[in-house]
C-alpha cells in the first residue's frame, strides 16, 4: 500500500476543475449566446416581414425561453409553452371582456386561469404561462391593442418552431455533457475507495470522516449526469446531423443505472469502513487489495470517459473487464479474515457489487457480470466463469 494517494477532498476539487476548464466553459457559452441572438432575430423576422404582425414580440421571447430550457424533453416542453400561451391569450380576452375592472380583476384572472390550466396539464410550465399570458392580456395587452390577440398565438408557434429548427441545426454534442459528468462520478467512487482502501490496511477513521464529507450528497452529480443524457438523447433524435451518434447516445443511457449504483455502493462501503474503523477491527489483506483495485480501475474508467482525455476504449475497455474478471474470482467467501465481523462481510459485498456494477459500465451485461463474481451460494443464480491460473491469495 506505499502508493501515492489522493484524499477525496483534493480529488473532487481536481475532478471539478478538470473536467471543464475556463477556456471550454467560455466557448460554449459563446456558443450558446450566438445561437440565442441568431434564432430570437430571424424569429422576430419571420413573425414581421413574413407572418405580417407590426410587433411580434413574443416570437423571441419564445425562442428564448425554448432556447433556455436544459435537461431534454425541449419538444415536450415547447408544446406545452406554446399551448400555455394560447389557452392564456384566448382566456385573458375573455376574462377581461367579463370581469369587472378594478383591484379585483387581477387576483381573480390570475385565480381561475390557474384552476384552468390545472385540468389541461400538470405541468409547471402549462399553468405558467396561462396565468403570464392572461396577466398580459389584462394589463399591458387588453383586447384591441397592437400584437395582441390571435396573433400573439401564431408568435408563440412561429418562436417554438425556430427554437426546435435552431437545436437541430445547431446543435451541441450528444455524448460529450453526458460522457463528462459519468467521468467525474467515477473519479469521485475512485476518491472514496482509494480512501477506504487507506484507512482500512492504517485504521485511521479520520481519513474516512473526510471522504464521507466530501461525498455526504453526490444526488445533485446523479442528477446532472442523467439530465445532461436525456440532454444528448433529445439532441440525436432532433438533430440530421446527429442521427448517426443515436446508437452510442443509447449506449451511454444504458450504463447511466451502473454508474448510480456505483456510486451509491462505494458511499455504504465507506460508511461501512468507518464503522469498522471506530470499532477497532481488522480486515484481510486480500481484500483491502480488492478495494484499492476497484479504486484504480474506477479512476481507469474515469479517465475513459473523460471526454478531452485521449483514450483508446478498443484497448482499454479490455484490459479494465480482464482486471475486474480477475477482481471477481477473487471475492468468494475466503477473501475476508479468519475472525470476520459483520463490517468486513458487508465491505466484501459492497466491494462485489461494485466489481459487477464496473463491468456493467465497461458494457457487460448484468448476468454476465453476476456471473464474473466467486460463487457465495451453493446454487448460484448464475453459473460462475472457470477461470483456471488465477491465484486466490
């Protein structure tokens, strides 16, 4: 255990800033401030010189809402804007029409256009727009006034329709958002076992409250890698330009659950090894190797997926499934000392979850990947793999 280490700490303060350096972060944002003024401009055109209205206002309003939205389902949302906008335009005309004026006309609209939009849709952004959309009718654009009315609707349809054309275009990378945050989740899983695998052969527990700090709440890093894969799935499926990353952006979605896992295993192992720790108890050498493996291998993977890594996936996926084939075998039963306690079986668990989780990343599937492990059962779900040679000490 003499290698160099990285606390976790340390670690996720350079995965953070690695992943996307200032220089990166500042091309894309240029990139999506050119594509926002580009499509909110021929918006306002097409709604002008071509549709016919004087002040088609809310054209680039809508482009730059559509625009605005992140986490995919854009086509899903841009419906429900535009159907927002009507239904809060047609309704606007109307209450204003009927209601009596003073400062009761304002609460009330806003009132019954969100009892409305409740029985349309349950969506957030559906009853947004009712009530805005209303408001405006009510106040700034009452029955009569220039851009308002119907064509305020053909607006909100001419925006969402170039919003959509805009992201197909236009668009960003499918793989690379996704691609990055599965990266950073690995290097953090490598953080923490590489951690444990100290603190486990020193017995130091403070190592392990300072591992636990950094990963208390990894939910928001879960969420990011799913939202920025819905991101590249919703960008394939619009984009010509895309049709052919439609296979690798699946790929990616599918071991999006094995990366979750992962990280949730890695936490209960650390959790774990603290206990142990506080308890004063030992575990076998075997397996402290199996951990700081799983640790070495997860920063491998990490380094894979990196997407301004240079890697060869032909080369190293192959040699990560061989190691993690190697890690299996030896996880049976006797990995753990002669005196175990409950702390050292359930690292040992937790450390075959992650092996099988790994080689479910490296695109295994979940059978074969059960099947890599050593046999804990005398009837196994899975027939385990021979793997003749392999040394169990």
């Amino acid at each position: 255990m003499a290698k160099l280490r990285i606390g976790t700490l340390e670690r996720l303060r350079q995965v953070e800033g690695s992943l996307e350096s200032r220089a990166l972060r500042v091309r894309k944002r240029l990139f999506a401030i050119v594509q926002v003024a580009i499509a909110a401009g021929l918006a306002f055109w097409v709604a002008r010189e071509v549709i016919g209205h004087p002040v088609p206002f809310f054209a680039p309003i809508t482009v730059v809402i559509i625009l605005g939205l992140t986490g995919g389902e854009r086509i899903r949302k841009a419906l429900e804007l535009s159907l927002g906008v009507i239904v809060g335009v047609g309704l606007g005309d109307l209450l204003v029409h009927y209601l009596p004026h003073g400062p009761w006309m304002i609460p009330l609209v806003v009132a019954i256009s969100l009892l409305v939009a409740s029985f349309l849709s349950k969506s957030p952004l559906v009853s947004n727009q009712v009530a805005i959309g209303s408001i405006l009718i009510a106040t700034i654009l009452p029955p009569g006034t220039e851009g308002g009315g119907p064509a305020r609707m053909i607006d909100a349809f001419v925006g969402a329709a170039i919003g959509l054309i805009t992201i197909a275009l236009l668009p960003s990378s499918p793989l690379n958002s996704g691609r990055q945050e599965v990266s950073k989740l690995l290097g953090i899983v490598s953080s923490v076992l590489d951690d444990v695998a100290l603190a486990l052969d020193t017995r130091d527990a403070d190592a392990l409250n300072k591992a636990m700090d950094a990963v208390h709440n990894t939910q928001p890093d879960i969420n990011n890698m799913l939202s920025a894969a819905a991101h590249g799935r919703e960008m394939a499926l619009l984009s010509p330009l895309l049709w052919g990353a439609r296979r690798r952006v699946r790929s990616l979605e599918r071991i999006l659950p094995s990366v979750e896992y992962t990280m949730r295993n890695a936490r209960v192992l650390a959790r774990r090894a603290l206990v142990l720790c506080q308890d004063g108890d030992a575990v076998s050498v075997r397996l402290i190797n199996i951990v700081d493996e799983l640790a070495d291998i997860a920063a491998e993977l990490s380094d894979v997926f990196d997407a301004r890594t240079p890697s060869n996936e032909a080369q190293d996926i192959p040699e990560i499934v061989r190691r993690l084939q190697v890690i299996g075998a030896r996880s049976g039963m006797d990995a753990v000392s002669e005196q175990a306690v409950l702390s050292e079986y359930v690292i040992l668990a937790q450390a075959r979850s992650i092996t099988a989780d790994l080689l479910e990343v490296s695109g295994w599937s979940r059978e074969s990947a059960l099947a890599a492990l050593a046999p804990t059962s005398a009837t196994p779900a899975y027939q385990p793999e021979q793997w003749p040679g392999i040394s169990e000490g």
